[in-house]
C-alpha cells in the first residue's frame, strides 16, 4: 500500500520491513543490545503455540512499522531460544521488552490492545507515533482548513481505497463535497460514517454541515431583506426571524445567522422546542470551534444563558 501525500512522498506499508526480524542466541547481541545503543528496540518473546502471540505479533508489527525507523522489532521464538528466555526470566508469554541503551528500560506481558501498545512505544521513543494513514489524513484535514478542497479531497480518496471506511476521510469527502456543491454526494458520504464515530467533532461538524445544507438548499438568499423586515415588523414573529438566520446560513453570512438564533433565545429560549438553540448548536459544529462566528456566538449563548 502506498499513500500519496500532498508533496508526493510515497509511505510504502505491508510487505518486508527493515524494521522488523527474528532473532536468535547467536545474533540476539548485535540485534537487540548494540542496535539498541541507537534506537529502541521492542523484542516480542512468542512461540507457535501461543495463541495469544497470534493476536499480539501483527499489532506489533504495525505500530513499529508506522514508526518508520524510529524504534525496531525483533522477534525471538523461545522454543528455539530457551537459553535467551531463561536469561531473560520470561515465565510466559507473549512477553514484550523494551530496550534503550543495551538494557531493558520497559516491558509488557500479555496480548494488549493496539491503543496500548502504540502508547508503549511512543513512551519508549519519546515521541507519537502514527501510521501513513493518519499522516494522510492529518495533511487532507489541513488541506481543507486552508480551503484546498482539490488537494484534501485528492488524499481522501487515496485513503478510502485502503480504508473504506475511515470516519475522517469520508468526513473529509463530505466537506469536499459540500464545497463542490454537491450536497448528494455530501450526505452519501456521511451516511458511510458508523454510529460509534460519529461523536468525534470533526466528524460531527460535517455531518451537521451536510444536514444544514440539505435543510437550506433551497432557501431563498434574496428573500433576507423580506424576512429581516418582517422580523422587525413584529419582534415576536419568531419564525420570521429563525428563517432569516437560515437564509443568513445559506448565504454564508455566520455573524448574522448566529445572531438571529440569538435574538430568539434571548426573547424566549423555549420557542419551538428551543429550536433555536438546536440550531445555534448545530452552526457550531458545522463551522468548528475555532471560527470567529462560532466564537461570537458562543460568547453570545453564554452571556444569555448565565445572566
């Protein structure tokens, strides 16, 4: 697999690795306490029989690999390595040292679940360790905050073909899309996206983004004026006023879409089922927490909701 970044560097993944071998009592010195002089290195104490080890092994080997040089993995078989084994003290396994500077400095027993084990590596090289994809995604994701639509939407791609269902990337897409004008591509995107991923907010934003699109995709930008004097017209023509901020939306005026749900909220917070806020929520999500209208608003909210 390879995963094309925006300045075209290739991340090779799968295959041989120069980071991963076996080892045995004759190289185990050269493999794990010299080469540990330089980087760390993980040695995974198995044996064919361990079913654990089978669980083990291949997370070992993807979060080493995704550290691309920064720490390495030897393996070493202890049904053909007693003597390392018993030096070593392993009393079962599967069984994972950490080596830095020649001596054990970290260790494991047990098959661990990737998250932990990717913790246990970047404790031991110091540093966050992440795969070509989640750079990939970190890239498109930066793409879209500069408004690079072509480029994010370019690397997005590339990451769906090796993870279909990858929460960010069709997040991602969705946003491209959206961008696009192209609001049913948007939410078949976002339909892709499981329950249980939902909640993160980047996620979340674009799916309220693409919802909010479907709800004014076909408000009337030119009928602003109209609403805005009704809703001056009579204070308490509350719908008037909550059309007016989803024309407001529509057009891609924020400060003044945040605001017309405002003004609802501080007249009478319970209209509609607190329509309002629901609203005012879901512009925040769409917009990200670091946009000046969500900001504003959110200031605004406060300020109603603490006085």
């Amino acid at each position: 697999m390879e995963i094309m970044t925006g300045d075209g560097a290739a991340q090779p993944a799968g295959g041989a690795s120069p980071f991963i071998k076996d080892s045995g009592v004759e190289t185990f010195m050269a493999d794990v306490i010299e080469a540990s002089m330089e980087v760390p290195v993980i040695v995974d104490f198995w044996a064919p029989w361990c079913g654990p080890c089978k669980q083990l092994t291949p997370i070992l080997e993807k979060v080493v690999n995704a550290a691309q040089g920064k720490v390495k993995l030897v393996k070493i078989n202890i049904d053909e390595n007693q003597q390392i084994a018993q030096q070593m003290q392993i009393q079962s396994i599967p069984m994972v040292y950490g080596f830095k500077q020649g001596r054990p400095a970290d260790g494991f027993q047990g098959a661990l679940p990737e998250s932990q084990v990717r913790s246990f590596v970047e404790k031991l090289v110091g540093s966050e360790v992440k795969s070509p994809i989640e750079e990939a995604v970190e890239q498109a994701l930066a793409a879209i905050e500069a408004e690079d639509f072509e480029t994010a939407g370019a690397i997005l791609a590339q990451v769906l073909q090796h993870e279909p269902e990858n929460p960010f990337a069709l997040a991602g897409l969705a946003r491209v899309a959206l961008a696009d004008g192209d609001l049913e591509n948007a939410a078949a995107f976002v339909e892709r996206i499981a329950e249980s991923d939902r909640s993160d907010p980047f996620v979340a934003g674009a799916i309220s983004a693409v919802d909010l699109a479907g709800q004014t995709a076909g408000a009337d930008t030119s009928a602003i004026e109209a609403l805005l004097a009704a809703a001056e017209a009579d204070p308490k023509n509350y719908q008037a006023r909550f059309d007016l901020g989803m024309a407001y939306f529509a057009a891609d005026q924020r400060q003044e879409a945040g605001q017309a749900m405002l003004d609802i909220i501080a007249a009478d917070r319970t209209w509609n089922e607190e329509a309002a806020r629901t609203q005012l929520l879901k512009f925040f999500e769409a917009w990200g927490p670091m946009d000046d209208a969500s900001k504003a608003a959110r200031r605004g909210l406060s300020s109603i909701l603490f006085s």
